[in-house]
C-alpha cells in the first residue's frame, strides 16, 4: 500500500518532465514547407523527418538543455538550443536557408523512394528543365544530343542513311541501357535504334540517369544503366508553350505542349511535326540526314479523387517515314548506278495508366500497365524487313517510409512478343517472351552521416531460366559539402537480335535467337563516387569525381556461319568496362563554367584473345562556359574532344574536336534563339570515306564522327 502510495505521488512529476517538440521546418526565402528534413536531437540520439507539411513531432523529451540539429540537402544545417519544457506550447517555426552550391531540393523518382538527389544513396544525375530547354533551342526535334551531351555518354549512330542511333554507357553497347518514360520501358526492342530520334524534349520535366548496373530497379538491359525520362505534369497555373525552329540543313521542326489542372482533373497535351528534307553536305553521295516527316500526338489525364489518390492515363503516339540513301535517287536524279536507299516506316501507339493511392504519410500503393504496338517496315534496293512488336509493362508497389527505414516491394510482369512477315529467305526471328519478377528494397539511414540501401530482385524469363539480381548502395555524408557513394549490382539481358550489330545491316541474314543457342546475358559491376560543394561569396563551386567497374560475362556477338547468315552467339569470353568521370561546375554571378573529363578502358575478350571494345573513344573532353541573365539573355559556347577510337574491322578512326555556340533573347511571352553547330565543320566524310563496295551496294563503314558537318539552326518559344 505504502508503495502505491509512493509511486502515485510520483507519477505527476514524471509525466510533466516528459515534453513534445513540434516545429515547422520551410524555407526562409519562400516560406515553403520542407518535407523530409531530418532532425535530430544529440544528447538524446534521437532521429526523426518531418512529414509531407513539413511538421516533425518529438515525444517524451526530459526536461533540460537540449540542442536540435536540423539539415536537409541544398540547405545549411541549423542548430538550434532549447530548455524544456518550452516556454509555449505554440508549434515552433524554424527557417532554412538554401545552399545554392548544392542540388537539394530536386526529388528523384527513378529510385521509387521519392528522396531529394543529395539524399539518395544510388548515385543518380539529373538534367534538370533549365538544361532542357537550352537543348530544345539546339535539337528541338529530338534528346539524342540532350543525353550524348552527358559525361559518360555516347550516342552512336548505327545507320548511315538512315541516321539511327543507340545510348551508350560507360563504354558498353546500346543493348545494355535501358530506357524509359515515366517509369515505362516503350523504347526496347525493335524500337531500340529510333527511341533517341523519335521523342522531342518539350513536354519533359526533368531526365534522371543512373550509371552502372540498375536491373534490380526494373529488370533487365539495364546492364550499363538506365535513363528515365520524366514528363510534365500540370498545375494550376496553365502552360501552352510553342517552338518553331529551322535548319540549315533544310529542317522543321512545330512542337507544341499544353497543361492545366482543372481542381479534380488535370490534362497535359504535346503534339508535334518534325521533317526535314534529305541533305548531304557536298561532295558527297550518302544523305548526312535522311528526308523524314514525324508527327507525335501525346495526351494525358490526370484524375484527383483526392489529397491521396490519383489516377493518370495517356496515350503516346508517333507516326514517322524516313528515307535515306543515295542523294541522286532521292531528288529524282537516280540512274542505273545511283539506285541505294533505306526506307523506314514506322508507327508507334502505347497506352498508360497509373495509379497511386497514400494510405497515410508512411506508406502508398501504386500500380501501372502500359501496351504498347511498334510497327517497323524497313526497304531498300535489294531487301525488306516488315516487323510488329507488341509489349506490355505490369507493375504493383508498395512503399512504407519510417523515420530511419523506408521499403519498396513490388512485383511486375512484363510481356513482349515480336511478329515479322515472311518477306526474305530468312527464317522468321517470331518470339514471344514473358518476363515475371518480384523486388524489395529498403533505405536505412542507419546514422546522420550513413544511408544504407539493399535491394534484391528475382525475375524469371521464360525458356532462359532465372535471374537473381542483389545490389548495394551507400551514401556517407563525410563533412559539410562533402559526401561520397558506393554501389554494386547484378544485372542481366534476355537475348534479341536487336542490337548496333543488327541494326547497321538492317537485320538482313540475322538468324533468329533461341533458348537452345543462347542464354542470359550476365554482369555484375561496382562504382563510387566522391562529391563536394562550397560557396566563396559569390563564387559557387562543386566537382564530383565518379569510378566504375562493369563486367559481361558470355556477351552475345553476331558471327557469321555458313552460307552467309549471321548469327548472334555466347560467347567464350567477356566485355570489361573501367574508368572514370570528373564533372566540376564553376557559378560565379551570371557566368556559369561546367568541365568535364571521360576515361573509358573498354575491352573485348574472346577466346583468350583480348581486345579494345570498337566504338569506344579512350578520352572525351567537354566544357561549356554561359553567360545568362535571368529573363533577358543567355549566351552559350560549348567545346568537345573525341580521342581515337578502334573500329570493328580493326582500323582507327581520328580524333577530332567539335565547338558550337548558342544564343536566346529572352521577353515577357516569347523568346528569339540561333545554334551554331560544329562551328569547325568537322565531318567523317572528309576523314575518309563512309563505305567500301560501289554506290549501288554498299558496305557501310563504323560512323564514329559528324556525317552532317555545320549546321545553323533558329527559332522562336512562345509560352502564353
């Protein structure tokens, strides 16, 4: 009874010494909420984020002197000494102030866990909107440029006459990045080679790119990487934006893009035409860039049921013919020698629907579908290729974030079968490939200087087996400025006969792959990165320095067997990719300095033989100095180096240099621009020539430089 007594007389004064923090963490300058800024209270080891409102809510304090630590990326980190208990019960408001030095408030969804860049422990580069719009003014019709453009990325035509071309990564064959738009895999397979030349970067938001194996994110061919473009989304201010833009070399381009949000719905709308005139630079006899005419008609919905729930749908559509060759015959001057052309007509319609719902701020559902139908019809002189893909992209994950922990957990099925006509002596290439996977993956942010995230994925492709996929990522935030990361994955690829290989000759004589011939393409690769950023006054500085190692074991290589056929075959041997990039960034008032630096050790083993991987440039350089005033001008000059590189018949191409200058006068609804590319007029053509055999059949050489040489364009954006 005594101690009743005791522990009853006690217990007022036990409660009243327990206290509750609640603040509102935002931004000093715009006042804006701060979702997922960490808090941490040091003497108590106490960790905790604030919510979506940005409202961190901290329980059962002990009276005392206690100081609180508020940081988030692209802000400097607060300190904050408190008594408790607190004078007023009122919400605490505490202010940030934002680091200019640093990309913080930018959120990347490729990873699924919504974290801002500086964050996220799997080292991802984003091309902001600002960047996509100055490539708007220089490639209005297309993103190959936008992401060639990147450090550690190479866009290599396969195509001669018809211009088409793969993203390389670090070195590695175009087969092994996989590409996709908002989150969807539309541009695999037989659309490989014209996905790059076929999306015009208007409605895009934002370009997120992740080096190094990533098949445990969305399965396989990501090997190399992945690229996730991310579009517009609307709100309630409404934008209708047009860019009007030609060429020199007799190019038009009319894109146009629309988005509002209505209270409950939302539309965003991109259509566009893009067309240009067969042109070869004189002296020479195949088209630089082939006569094509594109129209794409994306629209999309957006359904609001509440602050929750939402619904997207859209439909992306693109309708292209494209025709290259021989000059003289295109322009009606053929002759009995002048006869070689490549005819590609394409047609591409997909659907997607999404469809997310919050339970609470700590966990969501979301689930996507996507079908797509890619027809191609290729044609020349001497051979024909009709060909249908139909594919489809099922995915349901489940997300639940904690103060220290986050989880991703999803399953997908992804289908894909291909269909040609029996146009050739070739037997049909028919498959039909079903893909099952399963994933989770967790975020742990085991210190305040350490996150940790695993993750592992299991994907069963029919008639090739399993595949299963761990990875490992780490983010140690070393000092203030200074953070470094590590990531190491296993990454696969189901066998095609799409690939640079097959493209460069049409997929003519190819053989079909099967499972009794081929099996998974199989990787693993590492990398690191180290990062820092500062402010001097005026001067913002930052440099990341990244290191990668990739390995391909049994890679599929076409050889040629008997009786002329091509076939893609395993082989005893592996593709090795190693190097390093330097990116550094100089802001100082207006100007603007980016420099950057590749060294790729590319190499091809086959049967104890060892040789460099062709089409792999050893060192690349490229920098590029802005001068912009916000609203009125921006003026750009731009300077890129290609080293040697070894071609697949054994000889060297040149390396050569490419300059280009850009300028935008900027009023209230609209703005004037001019591109000058490749100021130097450097061209392969003047190298040597394109290709051996004679001008009615040719065998296309490796294109490793310019075909088109200078080119001016300009244009106006309207945006009312």
């Amino acid at each position: 009874m005594n101690k009743a007594i005791i522990l009853l007389l006690l217990f007022p004064f036990a409660a009243h010494s327990q206290n509750t923090f609640k603040a509102i963490i935002k931004n000093e300058d715009t006042k804006e909420p701060l979702k997922r800024a960490s808090v941490r209270i040091k003497d108590l080891e106490r960790f905790t984020t604030t919510d979506s409102n940005g409202v961190v809510i901290m329980n059962d304090i002990p009276n005392g002197k206690h100081e609180i630590e508020i940081t988030n990326i692209g802000y400097d980190d607060l300190e904050e000494e408190l008594h408790f208990p607190l004078s007023s019960n009122d919400t605490l408001q505490l202010l940030l102030e934002s680091n200019e030095a640093i990309l913080s408030d930018v959120v990347v969804s490729t990873t699924r866990t919504g974290r801002s860049i500086g964050n996220t422990p799997t080292r991802v580069e984003v091309i902001a909107q600002d960047e996509i719009h100055e490539e708007a003014t220089m490639h209005p019709g297309d993103i190959r440029m936008l992401l060639a453009e990147t450090t550690g990325i190479q866009a290599q035509q396969t195509s001669a006459a018809s211009g088409t071309a793969n993203i390389r990564i670090e070195g590695l064959d175009g087969r092994y990045t996989q590409l996709l738009k908002d989150g969807f895999p539309i541009y695999s397979g037989e659309a490989n080679g014209l996905g790059l030349l076929q999306t015009p970067p208007l409605d895009l938001q934002q370009v997120e790119i992740i080096k190094g194996s990533a098949s445990t994110l969305y399965g396989g061919g990501a090997i190399a990487g992945l690229i996730n473009l991310l579009t517009k989304t609307p709100s309630d201010k409404r934008q209708l934006n047009f860019n009007i833009n030609g060429t020199s070399a007799k190019g038009l381009d009319i894109n146009g893009f629309y988005s509002e949000k209505f209270n409950k719905t939302g539309i965003t709308l991109f259509a566009s035409r893009n067309s240009n005139e067969a042109y070869a630079p004189s002296n020479t006899v195949f088209t630089a860039i082939p006569k094509f005419e594109r129209y794409t008609f994306n629209p999309k919905w957006f359904l609001y049921f509440n602050d929750k729930t939402k619904l997207v749908f859209g439909i992306n559509t693109t309708f292209e013919d494209r025709l290259g060759g021989d000059i003289n015959f295109i322009e009606g001057k053929g002759d009995s020698t002048h006869t070689y052309f490549e005819k590609n007509k394409t047609k591409r319609v997909s659907a997607e629907l999404s469809f997310m719902h919050s339970f609470n701020d700590k966990s969501s559902f979301n689930i996507k579908n996507s079908a797509s139908y890619f027809n191609r019809a290729i044609s020349s002189n001497n051979y024909a290729f009709n060909g249908t893909q139909y594919s489809s992209y099922t995915e349901a994950t489940y997300i639940i974030k904690s103060g220290k922990t986050d989880w991703v957990a999803g399953i997908n099925i992804i289908t894909d079968r291909f269909a040609e006509d029996s146009v050739s002596i070739v037997p049909l290439r028919n498959y039909t490939q079903t893909t099952m996977g399963g994933f989770i993956q967790n975020t742990w942010n085991a210190a305040n200087w350490l996150t940790l995230e695993t993750g592992l994925r299991e994907d069963y492709v029919n008639e090739y087996g399993a595949a299963l996929l761990p990875h490992f990522s780490s983010l140690f935030k070393v000092a203030k400025g200074l953070s470094s990361r590590i990531t190491a994955g296993l990454g696969y690829k189901p066998p095609t006969i799409f690939t640079e290989e097959s493209e460069k000759i049409l997929y003519k004589n190819v053989l079909p792959v099967n499972s009794l011939t081929n099996s998974l393409e199989r990787s693993y690769g590492i990398n690191g990165d180290i990062n820092y950023a500062t402010t001097f006054d005026e001067l913002h500085f930052s440099i990341n320095q990244f290191f990668f190692y990739t390995h391909v074991n049994h890679p599929l290589l076409l050889d040629t067997v008997a009786n002329g056929f091509n076939q893609f075959q395993n082989i005893n041997g592996n593709i090795t990719s190693s190097g390093a990039e330097t990116n550094a960034r100089f802001g100082y008032n207006d100007f603007e300095l980016y420099l950057g630096y590749t060294y790729i050790n590319a190499k091809l083993a086959k049967d104890n033989i060892v040789i460099e991987n062709p089409l792999t440039p050893k060192h690349r350089f490229n920098t590029a100095i802005v001068y912009e005033q916000e609203d009125k001008w921006r003026i750009g000059y731009e300077l890129y180096y290609f080293s040697k590189q070894v071609l697949t018949d054994g000889s060297i191409g040149r390396h050569y240099w490419l300059t280009g200058f850009v300028a935008e006068k900027f009023w209230d609804k609209f703005s004037l621009y001019a591109n000058f590319e490749n100021l130097g007029n450097v061209r392969q053509t003047k190298f040597e020539s394109i290709y051996s055999g004679t001008v009615s059949n040719p065998i296309f050489k490796d294109i490793y430089a310019p075909l088109d040489g200078f080119v001016f364009n300009g244009g106006v954006i309207v945006k009312l």
